[in-house]
C-alpha cells in the first residue's frame, strides 16, 4: 500500500487523502437494489463504479469487507412514508407473492451483475433478514430522544435532531431552506414536523409483509435498514458509503441522522456518490420513455438501440466516463467504444507473442506510473484508459517494428496491461459472446482449413480468388509465418 489514494468525500466535497479507520483493512457499504422490478441501467452505474472501487482496493493490498444490500421490505413508491408498498404493488399486479417478487428479482439482478463481470458482494444482507436489528435500532434512537410514536408508526424527530447536529450536510443545505420545500403538514399528517420521517410504519389490515414490534405489527421504513445493516457488519463508524447521487438528499442523509442518534457518532468517513444517466443528453427515465434495461441494451431491442452491445463493451463503456459524470449513452458512443474495446484486446493478444530487444524505445516504468496515478486520484478511470491506450501504441510499434522493447520492460508491460484491463477495469478478454459471432468463428476455421487444402494442391487461383472474396465482405485474410490469420478491420 505505498500508493497514495485521493478520494472526493461528498461531506465536505474535497479530495481527501484516503485513511482507512483500521490500518489495512476497508469497511464499504454500498445501497443495494430495490428487488420489485428489473434492475435499471442508472443503478448498474452505480455498482459497476463501485466494483471498480471494490477491485482496486483489492489490488492495493487491503483487506476489504463489502457490504451491499437487497431491499426487500419497506421501501414505497415515491421514496416517501405514504403510499403503497412497493412489493405489495408489484405483488398483486403479478398476483404473486410478495417473496416471490423479491425471489424472481433478486434472481435478475445477479444474473445481470455477472453479465457485467461484478465481482459479488462479501456480504449481501437483506431487510426482511434484519427486522430485528432494525427494532433495536429504533427502540434506541426513541430512548435517546430522537423519535416519537403515534398509532404505531414512529417518526424520526428531524427538528430536535437538527438543534444538535447538522442536517442536510451532505447536499449542504440548512433546515430552513429544506423547510422551505417541503409542504406543509396537513390535519390529515401524524407527525410533528415536516421532515420528520418514519422509522416504522403501522401495518394497515390490506398489508401483506409485516412484523411485531414493540409499536404493533408493522414494516420497517426504507432508511433504517443500511443504518442497521451497515452498523451490524461493519460498525458504527467505517469507512466508505456509497450509492447513487439521487439518494443524497433523503436516504443518506437520513442514515447519517439514524446513526448519530443511536450511536452517538457520524457513521461514515467517505461517503461517495455516482451521477446519472443520460440518453443522447436526455436524463434516463422511465416517464421520458428513454430507459432501456440491460437486457434490452444486450439485444439491440429497444427503438432507440440501432443494435446489441456486448456486455463487455458496455463497461468499457462506462469507464471512459469518471463515476462523478454524468454518463451519455448514444448509439454513436457505445460503437465507438465497441471498437475501442476490441482494439485494446487485440493488442493484449498481440503483446503475447511481442519479441523482446536489447534496448526499449519507450518509458513502461512511467506508462505503469501514469495508471496508478490515474487510480489514485479518486478511481479516474478515463485518464486510465488514456494511459492503457498508450500501451496499445507501444505494442503495436513493437510488433510493426517500429520500436523495440527488453524482456524486463515486456513482463512489467504485461504485468501493467493484465492487472489494469482484466484486475482492475474488470474485462474480460471475449469481445462477443453472441451465438453468431462464435458461428462466425467456427465458419473461418471452416474456410481456412480449406484454403490451406487448395494451397496445398498448389491452386493458387482459387485460394487467391477465396481470399479476395473473403475481402469484399471486410474480412480480411492475413498469411503470417505461424498461418493464416483473420480479421474483420473497423
Ligand atoms: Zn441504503
């Protein structure tokens, strides 16, 4: 761990140089999904940024617990204390279970992490595996003076909070301009203030998941959950939180309140959030009809989608832009970066059989610097890139002959490419794993097997015109001294 890590800590939005609590050893919490619909391309921004996070830490040396939720309770629509349940919605929509919801979701959203080559969480908790947890929580939060009860939902008492410790903080704003936005209360409303918030909800007789509790039965709100889970794996103060920007302003805010007033202290040290999404400059979202899923970015099935992008291309994708940009997703982009990606695998293929020379033309030592230091400033993967595509160059002059490299600089050169493309973007080599392009694949080998038969009868006409027609379909046949070799050119 000589590396100096810098990381933008959304508390007190500056760099900050990077002192785990505990020497060696890294507590990360990440908000998990909301498991009652298909996992959104917004929120696997969030956990590709963050397994890059998650893989570089990693590759640092420390020793890191990763902790990412699944809510599977208490979360309603609109992020709000009133409402439906989001599971129970979805649930009679379905006419399923409620569990069975959370089941067939949960399956999904792994399924898609490992399209994406996530590496998995050290622990994944879920909610309705913590109601316990979350009680004790809140029994405590109510003795120290921080909530109040009425008809069986308890309210987290904002306002008094406030007069002790800073609320708002991570999207510095005062009470009085959150005030401010907020309604007013109604005679309909229970609660005292306006940004009070409920910690528990008392079931109502239609609620179809709900739990005994010291306050009746009820459900647990969503932002108690992480505080509680956070707290349980990885103590009352850690490391690093993360999510995604949208949860500032009232979840992460809230856990903050949670923590401090059952725990007496902050419960982060970092907290770091990812931007949003954008299609063709247009914010992603479902009401503006431009938020295709995952699956349907893999399949091209989507009217704004002119084709399928392979999963792999996609995060290449994705780490061109750093996790505090705002992402654009354009037809244009994704091909771009479609073939940039198949550039930077071709020329890991290439640097196997690279020869080395007495002397080196180019700085390795300084290539390997540059992508630390990328790393090192807050996990800036697109100057990363930058510097992996510089590597490119330097592979594909030696191979050309242009330049020239020693056996030491070639092994540190590997060393650099593999550990930063494969460790630490978390790439895998396959540029496709279409069923067409592995056909394609199998159908040269079919050809070239029988240009080598031709060339063999020594019909030179035929092999050259196979060749030749070959090249009018853009593939392009190369007879180098260890075979033919093919490739379709960008
Ligand atoms: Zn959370």
């Amino acid at each position: 761990m000589e590396q100096e890590l810098y990381i933008f800590n959304t508390l007190t939005r500056t760099k900050e140089k990077f002192e785990p609590i505990h020497p060696g050893r890294v507590g990360l919490y990440v908000c998990g999904p909301t498991v009652y619909s298909d996992v959104h391309l917004g929120n696997c921004r969030t956990f590709i940024s963050f397994d890059l996070i998650y893989r570089y830490l990693l590759h640092l040396g420390y020793k890191v617990r990763y902790v990412r939720n699944i809510t599977d309770a208490g979360h309603l629509e609109g992020d709000r204390d009133e409402g439906d349940d989001k599971f129970a919605k979805k649930a009679k929509l379905e006419q399923l279970e409620p569990m069975e919801i959370v089941q067939k979701y949960t399956l999904g959203f792994h399924d898609v992490m490992r399209e994406f080559n996530l590496l998995p969480p050290s622990i994944e908790p879920t909610a309705t595996g913590h109601i316990g947890e979350q009680i004790e929580m809140i029994k405590e939060i109510i003795s120290n003076g921080y909530a109040y009860e009425i008809n069986g939902t308890v309210y987290f008492d904002v306002e008094k909070y406030s007069k002790e410790f800073p609320y708002g903080q991570l999207t510095n704003r005062k009470l009085e301009d959150l005030l401010e936005g907020t309604r007013e209360l109604s005679g309909q409303d229970e609660k005292r203030g306006r940004l009070d918030f409920a910690l528990w909800i008392a079931a109502k007789p239609e609620t179809l998941m709900k739990w005994n509790s010291p306050w009746g039965w009820g459900f647990p709100g969503w932002h108690i959950e992480c505080s509680a889970m956070s707290s349980k794996y990885l103590g009352e103060t850690f490391d690093i939180h993360g999510g995604g920007m949208d949860l500032q302003a009232t979840h992460h805010t809230n856990e903050i309140a949670q923590s401090q007033a059952c725990n007496h202290k902050s419960p982060v040290k970092y907290w770091m959030h990812t931007n949003m999404l954008t299609v063709n400059g247009v914010r992603m979202s479902k009401t503006a009809g431009n938020g295709f899923l995952p699956g349907e970015l893999f399949t091209g099935n989507h009217p704004l989608l002119e084709k399928g992008y392979n999963p792999m291309s996609v995060r290449f994708f994705m780490m061109q832009t750093h996790y505090r940009s705002t992402l654009d997703f354009s037809n244009e982009a994704l091909q771009a970066s479609e073939k940039g990606y198949a550039r930077l695998v071709a020329a890991i293929k290439t640097l196997e059989n690279l020869k080395a020379s007495a002397s080196s033309t180019s700085n390795i030592k300084e290539l390997e610097k540059a992508c630390y230091d990328a790393m090192n400033d807050d996990f800036n993967a697109p100057i990363l890139v930058a510097s992996l595509f510089e590597g490119v160059r330097i592979i594909n002059s030696v191979n050309d002959s242009k330049e020239t490299i020693t056996a030491d600089d070639l092994l540190l050169l590997k060393k650099t490419m593999h550990s930063f493309v494969f460790g630490i973007l978390g790439l895998k080599s396959e540029t496709s794993n279409s069923s067409s392009d592995k056909a394609l694949q199998g159908a040269m080998e079919v050809i070239l097997n029988i240009r080598k038969d031709i060339k063999e009868k020594k019909d030179f006409v035929a092999s050259d015109k196979l060749r030749d027609d070959l090249n009018k379909h853009n593939i392009i046949i190369k007879d180098t001294k260890d075979g033919p070799v093919w490739e379709i050119p960008e």
